[in-house]
C-alpha cells in the first residue's frame, strides 16, 4: 500500500536534547512538507522540499532543522533552541509543490517535553 | 496577510440532520481552497479541492461551495453519521506561484450524536 509514515507516533523530549522525527513516503511525490499543529490552531508550515537535495524554510522555521538526501525521507529535527516544542507534527507530500496538487498527510507524531 | 477562519469552533447535531460548516478567508485573491477530515490523534484526509474559478464540489455526501467575492466557503453534509465525527479544516493558496504555502484554518470540531 502507497502512503505516508511517521515516527514515532509519541515522543518525548528532555531540556537541552535534539529530537528527530521520522516521514517516509512511497507515494514517487517530489514535494514534502512539515507542519506544527497547536490545539485550536491551524497547521502552520516549518518546512518544504521541493526536490532532493533541497528545502526552504516555512512560517516557523526558527528551532528545527530538516534534511532531503533520498526522495522518500523527510526527517525533522527539533533541536534545543525549540523553546516550546510541545506540538503534533504532521509531514506531508504531494506530486509536486501544492499547486493544483492535493496534499497527503501521514498520521503525525505528538511531541512531548519532560 | 491571509487569515482563514472557521466558525463554530465546535458543533455537535443529532444523527441524521443536515449542517453546515463555513470557513472565511480575508484575501479573496486564492488559487484553491480545500477541505480536510482530522480523526483525533490522526493525520489529515483531503475531502474536497475548489479551484478558484469554480462555484462547488461534490463526493458522496458531501458539498463543498466557494464565494471567492465573500470569502466564503461552505462544506454541507447530507444526513450526517455519528462516523462523521471529525475535526474538519479548510486550507486555501494564495496564488500557483506561492503553491509551496497552504494556510490552514483552526478546524470545527464536529459530533454526530447517535
């Protein structure tokens, strides 16, 4: 079956730790999205990709990191100068850069601060 | 800068009636606007996409309607179910060539009461 995954679906962060959250996807889409997703907030971007070998910073970029090395991965890290990192997280793809493409989301990771 | 928003924040109906969901966006300028499903803890199921120079979508039982020159859509379910019972989020572009930005509303969350 075609789709999206992510891992874990919770993690748990300690003060001072980078934490990496995992998106896969065997769907052959080019573009790749991350966003956060706060209670009674819409989902606000962190960051996209194009292509491999690329990405571009979204809305709230400060805090995270992310690499393209192979078209199927997308990894997300969160890193220590993420003051408020507690959130769910939800990676996404689509063909091509959301134009006329739909969007397709994977099940999330809930992101926890101990 | 284009907000979206979605009012009620929640809303809760008997099985079986008809409802409407409505979402508002200040910059009528959009490429598209699209509905989404979020079952809790889950990732986000696209359910319907309007292009801009269309009026209405349609799949199954649900009806999706745009009023660019208002700012307004609508997402009408038919005979809800108490399945139904999600958390529905709107999402428009602002234009094809900002096609790596979608600006999601807040969501309403929706129960189907048996």
């Amino acid at each position: 079956d075609g789709g999206i995954t992510q891992s874990p679906k919770y993690l748990f962060r300690k003060e001072g730790q980078n934490v990496t959250l995992s998106c896969e996807q065997n769907l052959n889409h080019d573009a790749m999205y991350w966003y956060r997703q706060d209670p009674g907030q819409g989902l606000r971007l962190i960051y996209y990709s194009q292509i491999v070998n690329d990405f571009q910073k979204g809305d709230i970029a400060e805090g995270y990191s992310v690499s393209r090395e192979k078209k199927e991965s997308f990894p997300l890290t969160v890193t220590s100068a993420q003051k408020n990192p507690t959130a769910f997280y939800l990676c996404a793809s689509s063909i091509a850069l959301a134009g006329d493409e739909t969007q397709y989301f994977g099940p999330g990771t809930r992101l926890l601060v101990l | 800068k284009q907000e979206v928003t979605q009012i009620p924040a929640a809303l809760s109906v008997p099985e079986g009636e008809n409802l409407v969901l409505n979402c508002s966006f200040t910059d009528s300028a959009i490429y598209n606007l699209q509905w989404f499903r979020q079952d809790p803890g889950k990732g986000l199921t696209s359910l319907l996409l309007i292009q801009s120079s269309q009026r209405e979508q349609t799949s199954g039982r649900l009806n999706a309607s745009l009023d660019k020159s208002s700012g307004r859509s609508t997402l009408y379910i038919a005979a809800s179910q108490p399945g139904d019972s999600a958390t529905y989020l709107c999402a428009v572009l602002g234009s094809k060539t900002s096609y790596d930005k979608v600006i999601f509303g807040p969501g309403t969350s929706l129960s189907v009461i048996p």
